[in-house]
C-alpha cells in the first residue's frame, strides 16, 4: 500500500518537468506551525515581486508554479522544507540568476540563521523521488498543499 502511495503522488508530480531545486532549512528552535507560515510569506513574496499585481487579479491570479514537501522526521536534522519550482516564463532561462533570486530573499526573509541549498534541476524525476520518500501510505502530510501550486493543464494525461 505504502508503495502505490508514493508512486501515485510521484506520478502526480512527474507530469511537470521542474528547474529548480531548494532546500531550505530551519534552526532548531522554529516550530513546525513557524516554519509552514514563513513558507507561505516566503512563497507569496516570491510572486508579489515576480508578477506584481497579476498575483491579486481575481481571474487569473498568476503565480509561480511550485511544490513543498516537508521533512521532519530524521534525528540529529532541523526542520526542513524541499521545494520543486517551475522557472516562470516571464524571467526567461536564466537559472543562475533565479536561484540567487530566490535565496537572497530566503535570506532576507528568514535572516542569517536559516540554511538554504538552491540550484537547477538536471534530473527532474530523481529530485522529486528523494523529496517524496517520507510518504507513506497513511499519511501524505509531507506535502504541503497550502503553499504548493501546480497548474492543472500539465497535470491531464495523453
């Protein structure tokens, strides 16, 4: 069961090929409830300074597309967040520069205590393997729904 679990959410999640890899850990101190809602400012922040105003537009509130998968279950590591994010158009191919977009405002948004690891994606598929391997088959809490966005078109089959 455990199996046909993972398998499904990471089918799910194969259907969009992702750019770019983040892992963003907190200290010692933060508490779960802390870390989730510094993810969604963290996420929200992105696509204000990404999409301006097209972020509160109520028809089509445009937003970077992305999922959070949570991991805290490993003795001796801090609570830490692994996100997959799909590169917006809008910024073009530059991954270098995107990446140190996203981790400068992780920096300043978390401040100086707080690690961060992001780069580009070369294998789409092993990266959403490894951020998956704590689903088990009675619990897909991992994945954090409130601050995940995947668009719905990539996720319809041939």
């Amino acid at each position: 069961m455990r199996v046909k679990s993972r398998e499904a959410v990471r089918g799910w999640l194969n259907a969009t090929e992702w750019d770019v890899a983040a892992t963003l850990t907190f200290n010692k101190e933060t508490q779960d409830i802390t870390a989730k809602r510094l993810m969604r400012l963290y996420v929200g922040r992105i696509n204000r300074l990404i999409y301006k105003n097209a972020v509160k537009n109520n028809r089509g509130k445009k937003r970077v597309e992305l999922v959070i998968v949570e991991e805290n279950n490993s003795i001796g590591t801090n609570l830490h967040f692994h996100l997959a994010i799909k590169m917006p158009k809008e910024l073009g191919n530059d991954y270098e520069l995107f990446t140190q977009f996203l981790a400068q405002l992780w920096k300043e948004h978390c401040g100086k205590n707080f690690m961060t690891r992001i780069k580009a994606i070369y294998d789409s598929k092993g990266w959403i393997d490894y951020i998956t391997k704590g689903i088990k088959s009675d619990n897909c809490d991992t994945i954090n729904l409130f601050s995940s966005h995947i668009v719905a078109a990539n996720l319809l089959t041939d």
